[in-house]
C-alpha cells in the first residue's frame, strides 16, 4: 500500500512540474515577441488604424501587417520611359511601429513560402522627415506624390479599408535600399540606394 501511495505522489509530483513548464514556456515564447491572446480591456499589441489585419496575420513574425504593390521601385537598364523594370511591381510586406515609422521588407514576388526578400523601404512621418539633416533628404521619396506614380495598391485590404489607411500613408516619406539585385542569384556587391523620384515618369 505504501509503495502505491508513493508511486501516486511521485506522479502528481512529475504532473505539477510538466503544467508549470509549459505555462513558463507560453509566457517566454510571448516574452519573444509571439502574438498574445486578446484579453477585453487590455491594450492591443498592434495599431489597428494601420494594420487592419491584424487578426488574421498574427504579429508573431511582424512583417504581415501590410502589403502595398507598386512599379518604379527597380533601377531601369536603360533611360526609356518603356524600359520593362519600371512596370515590374514590388511587393512592400511592412510593419508599423509605434514610433510612427514602418519597416517594409520588399519582395520581387510576394511573401510566399519560398520568396526571399530583396531590400526594404524605411517609412518615417513627415514630421520625422523634418527634423533629417538637409543632406540626408534628396534620399527620401514624399508618398503623397509617389503613390500615384508608382500605381501604389493594397492587394489585401477592402476599398474602405485602404481608404482609412491612404490620407496616413500621404503623409509619410521612404527610403528605398536593396541589398539584392532582382536579377542576382545571391546579394552580390554593396547594398544601394534607390532615389524613387528620379525614376523616369510614364504619366
């Protein structure tokens, strides 16, 4: 009897330790950045203006949040308005953070399982832009203009919901810097700026 009774309690003891290395394992996987689950009146872990989507793309890897496709983001071969790159669109998978900047990870193809990015385009508010060294500013592309001309869309959102997002994304500034040719097989060379300004016009 008294060797069941210590098998039982060595059991539960071995059950109690299993329970609270999980619960210690949930807590440190949400510690590393991991989507928590949604409590009522606690603060979101996301911008909801910014990233509508949120809920079906879980904030567990950060660059999900929004996809913008748009043309005139590839340097051209040659100086022609027809040159084919500056039709190529580039898909923007981006992140918004609380600082008021966005981080887009770009991709030739999109975010599939395979796709590997090529570069990434930094997004500060116009505020923020004000406040860069005058030198510094001829890299930055004013979105206001630029998203007309690169034919800038939301591929995942509804029309209402990228009407909410556009008056905020006008009012921001990119740099654009690729550490991969679309056309390499591997990064190759130095990193480069794209000036999206510069880029002849089709319009």
């Amino acid at each position: 009897m008294k060797q069941k009774l210590l098998l039982i309690g060595s059991l539960l003891l071995l059950m109690s330790g299993c329970a609270t290395t999980t619960t210690s394992s949930q807590a440190e996987s949400h510690e590393h950045g991991q989507a928590k689950l949604s409590v009522p009146g606690q603060a979101k872990l996301y911008n909801e203006a910014l990233n509508p989507r949120q809920i079906e793309h879980p904030d567990h890897l950060g660059f999900n949040d929004l996809h913008i496709q748009a043309i005139r983001h590839l340097v051209p071969d040659t100086h022609s308005v027809h040159d084919p790159k500056l039709q190529v669109i580039v898909h923007h998978h981006c992140k918004a953070y609380d600082d008021g900047t966005f981080v887009c990870m770009m991709f030739p193809t999109g975010m599939k399982d395979q796709d590997k990015p090529i570069g990434f385009e930094y997004i500060i508010t116009t505020e923020q832009f004000n406040t860069l060294p005058e030198t510094e500013k001829k890299y930055w592309h004013y979105h206001k203009v630029e998203v007309a001309k690169a034919h800038a869309t939301f591929p995942d959102l509804t029309q209402e919901e990228a009407a909410k997002i556009l008056p905020a994304v006008h009012e921001t500034y990119g740099k654009v810097i690729y550490f991969q040719k679309p056309d390499d097989k591997y990064p190759l060379g130095e990193p480069y700026i794209v000036i999206v300004q510069h880029m002849p016009e089709q319009d």
